[in-house]
C-alpha cells in the first residue's frame, strides 16, 4: 500500500490554491449564443499538451488549448469543428476567457495599467 505524502511549504499553498479554485463558470457565446463551462483552474499541463499538438504554431496552440478544457454544452470539439463551425468572433471570446481568466478589475479601474 502507498503511503500518502502530506504537501507542505509552498506545494500546499499551491494545492490549496487549485482547491480553491475548483469548479467552472459559464460563459454564452456572444455571437452564435451557444452555452460553454471553462474551468475556474486549468493546469499547465494541457497547455503544454496543446503546444504539442500544435507543433509550433501558436494560433493553432490556442485553438487546441480552447478544445481540451472548454465543453460546448457539454461536448468536446475538435480543432476542425472549432475552425469550421465556431465563429471567429466566438473563438476569441474564448481564448479571451482562457487565456484572460477571471478580472476583477475592469478596463481604466483603479488597479489596472492603460498602455
């Protein structure tokens, strides 16, 4: 039988933080008005899995990270579905939401940084 390993110093904070942040939100997407759950914490390994896939390609990258961890009601797409059958306009939402995660602070509020 394995004995369990307790986490302490900074791989509990770490393990309590994605604790912490378990669960999904929902986001509708704005132009095709479908329904889609991102997880409220994405680990990096499927972005490393991703950048495999996409052998380089960082826009391809993205899509295929945006394939792994978002479901479209409830269903996975592949990378031809989402480039044949997702809107542009739809895609970048997304990326947005995965790549942007969850803000606080909107534009031009107290805390942010305008370029």
């Amino acid at each position: 039988m394995a004995e369990k390993i307790e986490l302490s110093g900074v791989r509990a904070k770490l393990k309590a933080h994605k604790d912490a942040n378990a669960g999904e939100r929902t986001v509708t997407l704005s132009e095709s008005g479908i329904s889609c759950t991102v997880p409220n914490f994405i680990n990096h390994g499927l972005w490393m899995k991703a950048q495999r896939v996409a052998k380089g390609d960082t826009p391809k990258a993205q899509a295929a990270f945006v394939c792994e961890v978002v479901r479209f009601e409830g269903e996975k797409l592949t990378l031809t579905d989402l480039a044949e059958l997702v809107p542009a306009g739809d895609t970048l939402q997304l990326i947005g939401e995965v790549f942007g995660g969850k803000d606080d602070n909107a534009e031009g509020e107290s805390g942010n940084v305008l370029n």
